[in-house]
C-alpha cells in the first residue's frame, strides 16, 4: 500500500509538471491577439504572423479579412477583436467618433497603390482603351475603400483625357465586386477583360497572369491604410506590440515586398 501511494504521487507530480509546460508553451484563445484587417492585406500578413511569432511566443495571432467597411460594422455591432487594420482612414475614424478606438490609438501604417489589369488576351493595352465600346470592367463595389479610390482615380483621368472618359469606363463596368482580389481573379479567368486593383494584389504571385497598366504618379491615387487599437480589447499591450513591428523599418521592408508602398 505504501509503494502504491508512493508512485502515485511521483505520478501525480509529473503530471502538474508536464501539464504546466504544455500551458506555457501552447497559445489558447485567452492569449491570441485578433486582428480584423483589409482583405488586401490577407497575403502580406503571412509574413507578418511568422515573424511576430518569432519575438512573442506566447501570443498567437487570429485574423479576419473583409472589406474595411464591413468590418467596422461587425465592431459597431458588438464583434470582438483588438486590432483593426483598414484600407483607409474613414472606418478608423468612425470607430474613434463613437468611442470603440482611443484618439490617441490610431493612424497610417502603410500605403498602396491602384494599377489597371487586364486580362493577357483582352484588348485593352492603355489607360484610353478602357472607354472602348464593348469592353468588359470589373471595379471594387463603390462602398469599400477601393472603390472610393478608384472614383478619383477615374475623376483624375477624366480631366486628364476628356472626353466623358470617367462616364465611357463606368458604362463598360459589368460588375462591381465585393474585394479587389475577386476582380483580379475573375480578370486572370477572361470573366472581364480589365480591372482597377490595387498593385499589392497582383504582387507577386499574378505578375505574369495579368497584363499590368501602369497609372502615372501624377495622375495615380494614394491609398494610406490606418490602425487602430480598440478599447474593448482584451490585449492592447499585443496590439501595441504588432502595430511596433508594422511601423518598424524591418515591417515596412516585409510591406514593401509585397508590393505597399512606406508611409510618408
């Protein structure tokens, strides 16, 4: 009976001990930093989970991509997250106003670009060949960032060419699309045959399954994507942390690899 109580409690000693290391070493949803963020950035932050990971081991990263718009509903409408990455500053500071984000919480982190694509076999070749009658334009829906970007983009151009151009491109959209990376599939497919996108979508992995139409600087959009570190948060320091490495020279290098331009 003693032996029996003995080896019981070397038994049960060892299970505390291994039981301890497993929580120490295993994230569980109680230490996972969620981040809710631009669909357009979904392929760039791959990079950024690898190398957060390697300097915070006990922090794991949770990731919800939508259009910015829509994701700053979910948080209006009670979603939980600690970190909101936005393709432009509208839905950051619509969360600031209704108290969701800290005035002194937020700001730009990063920058894109928008690019015309077009499909290898399509007919359009130049920024002029979108007002040509027949062609088929996919464009980002009007409410989502993209979109809005891609509405002064098409104000510049009409001023630059004339002509209606901006009212012979819109007539010539077939479909506005929920993100920018369903137009630069379907655009890949032959479904259209050009679309307005942000460079960072097609950089780099569709660089040779698109034709690319550069916009000129003069005439191109800017779009500065904003952070912000929501109040109702469970794990702000975290957030903190992440938003460091974003802004840091090292994420700024990893953002320009895939295609973003550096803040100003």
């Amino acid at each position: 009976m003693l032996k029996s109580n003995r080896f019981f409690s070397v038994a049960l000693v060892l299970i505390l001990i291994l039981s301890a290391c497993t929580s120490q070493s295993t994230p569980t949803s109680s230490n996972t930093l969620s981040i809710m963020a631009a669909t357009s950035l979904s392929e760039c932050m791959k990079s950024f989970e690898k190398r957060f990971s390697k300097t915070n081991t006990d922090t794991a990263l949770s990731f919800s991509f939508a259009p910015s718009q829509q994701l700053a509903q979910q948080i209006l409408q009670g979603a939980s997250a600690d970190l909101f990455l936005s393709a432009d500053a509208e839905p950051v500071q619509q969360l600031v106003e209704k108290g969701f984000i800290h005035p002194d919480e937020h700001g730009e982190f990063i920058a894109n670009r928008l690019l015309v694509i077009a499909h290898l076999h399509s007919p359009v070749v130049r920024l002029l060949d979108l007002t040509k009658p027949g062609v088929k334009i996919l464009l980002a829906s009007p409410e989502s960032p993209a979109g809005k970007y891609t509405r002064q983009l098409l104000d510049k151009l009409d001023r630059e060419f004339g002509e209606n151009y901006k009212e012979k491109v819109l007539k010539n959209v077939v479909s506005y699309e929920s993100t920018v990376r369903s137009v630069v599939t379907k655009v890949e497919l032959g479904e259209a045959d050009a679309g307005i996108v942000y460079q960072s979508d097609i950089y780099p992995s569709y660089t040779d399954k698109v034709r690319q139409i550069l916009i000129p600087d003069s005439i191109n959009i800017t779009a500065a994507y904003h952070y912000g570190i929501l109040k109702t948060g469970s794990r702000q320091g975290d957030a903190r942390n992440f938003v460091e490495l974003l802004l840091s020279s090292e994420g700024q290098d990893l953002f320009q690899q895939c295609g973003f331009l550096p803040i100003q």
